[in-house]
C-alpha cells in the first residue's frame, strides 16, 4: 500500500499522499525487522512517522521545488486610485456621496470635509474600508 501511494503522488499532486506512503512503508519495515508488532503500536508507528514525514520533508521539498502557482499584486487600490471619476448623489461635507467608477455606483466622501455635487469630476486619492475618497477637479 505505501509503494502504490508513493506512486500515486504523481497523480495526485500536492506532495500529502508521498509521505503518507512512506509512513505506511516505515510500518511495513519496522514490523519486517521486528521493531513492532501489534495493531496499536502498527497505527501509532503510521501515524507519527506520517507526520513527521509530512511536516520536515515536505517543506524541505517545497524550498528546493519551483511552484507552477504564482503570485499576483491583487491590491485593486493601486489601479483605481488617481483615475477620475463623477459624482452620481452629491458628497455632502460632513457625509458622504456616491461615485461612478468602472461601471458601477460606489460611496464615496469628499477630502476635507469639502461639498462635491452632483455630476462634478472628482479624483479618486484613498480608500477607507468600502468608502473611496475623493477630491475636486
């Protein structure tokens, strides 16, 4: 069973099921020279050297193995902030407003407090959880 999920590694990829194998062959080796011998000792064996296997091996493998995953900047902000943009529900000064920005309706408050109205071109300068920040053109 170990050499069939050792072999199975490479249908299932993820570097999990390898070590598993190897903690079942660590099994079948220790009950060959006579190390252990009862059930209870069999799934202790498995379950540590599996273990063992799957938290030293694998990171040592995953340093020396290129990933075919990479990683992108997904910080959306970067792109959006400094484009313009137009007031569709007036940015009251001590409120908020709404923009329309890349096709859709977003909330929106005016830097320093300053009133926008409706259908004024703004820059979009920050972002504040959901709340954009803007100022005048």
């Amino acid at each position: 069973m170990g050499i069939i999920l050792v072999i199975g590694e490479f249908l299932l990829p993820g570097l999990v099921v390898i070590f598993v194998g190897m903690g079942s062959l660590t099994v079948a080796l220790a009950m060959h020279f006579g190390a252990i011998s009862g059930l209870p000792s069999q799934l202790t064996t498995f379950f540590i050297s599996s273990l063992v296997y799957l938290f030293t091996l694998r990171l040592l493998v995953l340093r020396f193995v290129p990933s075919d995953s990479v990683k992108e900047n997904i910080c959306e902000d970067e792109e959006v902030i400094g484009q313009e943009a137009v007031v569709i529900e007036t940015i009251s000064s001590d409120g908020f407003g709404r923009i329309q920005h890349s096709g859709s309706s977003w909330q929106a408050k005016s830097l320093g407090s300053v009133e926008i109205l409706k259908d004024e071109n703004v820059k979009i300068i920050g972002r504040e959880n959901i709340t954009w920040i803007v100022e005048k053109l």
